[in-house]
C-alpha cells in the first residue's frame, strides 16, 4: 500500500501538541471557499512523494528526537481519502513510540476510517460551519459525515481538539457562534477548541494556479472579532486554544 503524499513539514508547531512531523496527503473531496491547499485536491495526483508506510516512518525516524514531545501529525487535503496507508503508517508509529495525530474534515465516514480513529492518539476534527446549509456552501459538501465522525469519537472516548475557522461575513456570526459552541459542549471528547482566523494569505496561490479565490473580496478577521469568538467558546466551559 502506496501512500499519495503531497508533500512533508520536519517541524511543524501548529498542528497537535508540541513539535511535530507533518504530513500533507494528496486528495481532498472538499471545496472550502478559503482553502490554502487548492493544489493538493486532486486525488489522481500522486504529490511530491509516492511511500510505503515503512519508508515513510524511516523519514519520520530522522526526526525522532526533535519531535520526542510531540509527534506526527497527518493531514491534508483530506487524510481519510487513504485509510489503509495511514492505518498501517499509525501502527508502525505506535510501535516507534511516536504520539500520533490526525487532521481531518471528517467528510469521510467509512468503516476503514473508523479504524483509523480507532488507532491514532488524537484527532483534530475540522468543523466548517455547524450550519447545514453554510457547510454545504462554504465545502461543497454536506456536514453529515462530520457530526457522524464527532459522535463516533465521542462514543471511543477518543482525544479530540476542534478546529474551527473564524470568516468574516460566514462564521463570524455572534448567533451561529452561539450556535457552534452550544453543539459542542456537551461532548466529553473534546479536550480542546481552537478558534482560527480567516486571512486570505492563500488567495496568491490560487492566481499562481489560474484558479478563481471565491473569497476576494473577504477581509482577514480582526483581533477584537477573534476573542469576541474565544469568548463565546469559553462561556460555555470550552477550554479554547
Ligand atoms: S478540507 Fe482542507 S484541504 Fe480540503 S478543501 Fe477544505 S481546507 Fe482545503
């Protein structure tokens, strides 16, 4: 089993806990509007790196006393696009001693996937938007699957942190925050909610890539905006990155 890689990070701060190994695999169903990954959509593309789990985990090893405290993380595009290869790359890890991490919409709920949520350490879940008719705009895709996933992990007891991007004129609503944070509290799984700001640092890519930025005309968030969210998340006992 292949694994399709778009490309590798050695020392990743913002994806999990500590420093970590990040992975980028290749191919994502989702089409969010605010995206920085538009080049690793495409599924048929193998990305920079064609591995097997074991030559992938010999790339990690390299690494393994910068990332004692932390980890690797996997994500996208959309990771459980290969649930074979992340299943047999998270046991080899595991049997390395390394803490492992999976970044991932959700979008995918499948029983393979199931047994990759069985097996990782933790599990950053990205949650577009609580609001069915916004998620269906802002990814293309419907939010079923991602509410199927987090009361899958809820029912494993499985460490979840939630991510959460903050867009102006979208999710950046005081209701629909309400609305999100209201949802979430109840699940005992979740250990943590990180909050992201909307910025439109992508936007360059997508001219490099002759691709049109849906959201041209969208402002990044403002500090005051940012922890007017964080605010509404702790309100409700969410401990909030
Ligand atoms: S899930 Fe991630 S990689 Fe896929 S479109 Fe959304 S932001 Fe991009």
């Amino acid at each position: 089993m292949l694994g399709r890689i778009h490309s590798l990070e050695s020392f990743g701060t913002v994806d999990g806990p500590g420093i970590r190994f990040v992975v980028f695999l290749q191919g994502c169903p989702l089409r969010c509007l605010y995206c920085h990954n538009p080049d690793t959509w495409d599924p048929k593309q193998t990305g920079k790196y064609v591995l097997s789990p074991e030559e992938l985990l010999t790339e990690v090893l390299r690494y393994k006393s910068f990332i004692a405290k932390g980890g690797v993380t996997v994500t996208g595009g959309e990771p459980l696009l290969q649930p074979e290869f992340l299943l047999e790359f998270f046991s080899l890890c595991k049997e390395s001693g390394i803490h492992t991490a999976l970044d991932t919409s959700g979008a995918i709920f499948t029983e393979a996937g199931q047994k990759v949520f069985d097996i990782v350490d933790l599990v950053l879940l990205d949650v577009k938007s609580i609001d069915a008719d916004q998620h269906k705009k802002l990814t293309g895709v419907r939010i079923d699957n991602t509410l199927q996933s987090l009361n899958y992990l809820e029912e494993k007891n499985k460490p979840t942190w939630v991510r959460h991007v903050i867009v102006p004129g979208w999710t950046d609503d005081d209701l629909l925050l309400k609305r999100t944070a209201d949802y979430l509290a109840p699940y005992r799984c979740i250990e943590k909610v990180e909050l992201l700001p909307y910025h439109d640092m992508g936007a360059r890519k997508y001219e490099q890539l002759g691709m049109e930025y849906r959201l041209e005309n969208t402002s990044p968030l403002s500090k005051e905006r940012l922890e007017n969210a964080r605010n509404i998340f702790r309100n409700v006992g969410l401990q909030v990155l």
